[in-house]
C-alpha cells in the first residue's frame, strides 16, 4: 500500500513540477521555443505520467478486490515487498511502451514530421486508428476491469451480509431452544449411563465461557465490523471509479472523433478542457485516496511525515530498561 501511494504521490508531484509548467507558456502564447528534443521529452513524460496514473488506479482496485474476496491469501502476501516492487515495475514499463516508442520513432518510421516547427503535439495526433488501438489499453480495459473490481467486492459484500444475517438467526432460534433445553429433567427417558453423559457434557458447555459464550459473540462482532469495513472500501472504490471516467472519457472520445474529423468537428477549446481533466484526475488522486481509505492515510503519513513513525531513541532505552 506504500507503494501505491508513493507512485501516485510522485505522479502528481512530477506533473506540477515539469509538465504543467511547461505547458502553460505553449498554451498563453501558442507558439513552442523550447526546441524538438524538449518537445519530445515533454510528450513522452506527459502521457507516461497520465498512463501510469491509470493502471495505478487498476492496481489499487485489484489490491482492495484481494482484500476483500482472499483476505487470508492477502495478508500472507502482504509481507512479499519483492511482489509489489515487481508490479509497480510492469505498471511502469507498460505506460512506457504504450506511448513512448510511438512518439519517439513515429517520424522514423513515416519519413517525415507532421509537426511544424513552432508547435509541440505527437506525430500521431491525426492517426485514429493508432489512438482507438491505445485507448482500448489506457481508458476501456482499465475502465472495465477498475468495475469488475469494485462490482465483485460489492457483491461480495452482500454476500456476507447475507450468511451472517442466516447465521444470527440461527442462533437466535438455537439459544431458546437450548436453554429449554437445560430445563428437561435429564433422567426422562434416559438411562443411567446417558445421563451422567449428558449432564456432564451440559455441566461442561456451561461452565466454560470460551465455548459457551464469547464464541459466538465475538463472531457476531467481529463480522459486522468487518463488513463495515469492507463497504467503506467499496465506497471509495465507486468514487474513485466515478472520478476516474469523469475526467478521462470526455478526453478520450474527443480524441478519437477529432483524429477521425481531423480536427475539423471539434473546437480546440474543447480538447484544451478535456486534456486539463487528465491533470485534474492526476491530481486529486493523492487527496482522494485517503479519504476514502484509512490504509492510504496511514501510508502518506508515513510519506510526508516520517518523524511521527520513527521511535525516538530515548523511547527504545527506556523500554529496554
């Protein structure tokens, strides 16, 4: 979980330091001086950054699924540290590959730059066919399985809810029964041997608070809490979920219409509004995490104040003493 808030924390913070301010002057003046090479290390960092802000949140929604669907399974992983490194590795790599050889060599490839000199896009702006085959990787495919995620934990969850609902009133039924039970003379219709049995399995049953009685209390606090944990992982998850296709399908169909049209559909305001959306969804995703999970609250304090989780030394000795 550290992990995942650290990356997200990072994306932002590289997009407020480098590509926004970058941007800014390109779009108050509309012309780009700072020169091919930087156009081309702005264009590859942009759409690295935004793709890797997605498949983040997809690793975050398969880290909550696993949570609430194998939670034994999960929390032996959770000590694996090698597993989450490698993930967010291939998260990486993939973001890379999606956009990065294409801006790079696209012109190589072609034989020529579409770009004029005083403007900054990638070669393949205009290419629909190229833009619908990596919106299937960056925007649907995320977007399917971030829903699939967040609707087996939903129902999950009601599932639950479900058998500890039978559960309670089963108990509820088996508790009168067996305290009329405790009534009933031992020795009607019993023989001798019978009932020393019985009583002494009845003496045992009551005289042991562990089997008797705290069982299934704890159990029966111990599910509701959890499933009131697990919905409020499900809530964030349809928040993130709503807040993710908010700011990337505007930005994602437009570009595939405005590719197809070649520009002429669409105003280039509207492309402008859909393309700070991405920013803005990159942006609040360090805020919005945690506050919708604990686990991220405890991570970024952990990030942005390490001092508060680090045990003095003076603490240490006293505790050896």
């Amino acid at each position: 979980m550290l992990l995942l808030a650290c990356t997200a924390l990072y994306i932002s913070l590289i997009e407020g330091a480098f590509c926004i301010p970058v941007y800014i002057p390109y779009i108050l003046t509309g012309r780009w001086t700072l020169g091919r090479r930087l156009c081309k290390l702005w264009l590859v960092m942009d759409y690295l950054l935004c793709s890797a802000s997605v498949f983040n949140i997809v690793l975050i929604s398969y880290d909550r699924f696993l949570s609430v669907t194998r939670a034994v399974s999960y929390r032996a992983r959770q000590t694996m540290t090698h597993q989450a490194i490698m993930k967010m590795i291939a998260v990486w790599v993939l973001a890379f590959v999606l956009y990065g050889p294409a801006i790079i060599c696209w012109e190589l490839v072609v034989g020529r730059s579409r770009v004029p000199k005083d403007e900054c896009f990638a070669e393949f702006y205009y290419s629909w066919y190229f833009l619908l085959s990596a919106s299937m990787l960056e925007f649907f495919s995320p977007f399917i399985s971030v829903a699939f995620f967040n609707l087996s934990i939903y129902l999950s969850i009601r599932r639950r809810r479900l058998n500890s609902r039978e559960a309670q009133l089963h108990l509820q039924l088996s508790e009168p029964a067996s305290a009329q039970g405790e009534g009933i003379p031992l020795s009607h219709n019993l023989g001798f041997g019978m009932k020393l049995a019985v009583r002494g399995s009845i003496h045992s049953h009551t005289s042991s608070p562990t089997l008797g009685k705290l069982d299934p209390s704890t159990s029966r606090a111990a599910q509701p809490s959890r499933l009131s944990r697990d919905k409020k992982i499900a809530k964030s998850l349809a928040i993130i979920v709503c807040v993710f296709a908010i700011c990337w399908a505007p930005y994602t169909l437009l570009m595939i219409i405005r590719a197809a049209c070649r520009g002429r559909c669409i105003q280039h305001h509207w492309y402008e509004v859909t393309f700070w959306l991405l920013w803005l969804n990159s942006a609040i995703n360090p805020f919005l995490y945690p506050l919708c999970h604990s686990s991220f609250r405890r991570a970024f304090s952990k990030i942005l104040c390490p001092r508060r989780h680090t045990t003095p030394p003076s603490s240490v000795l006293r505790a050896g003493q």
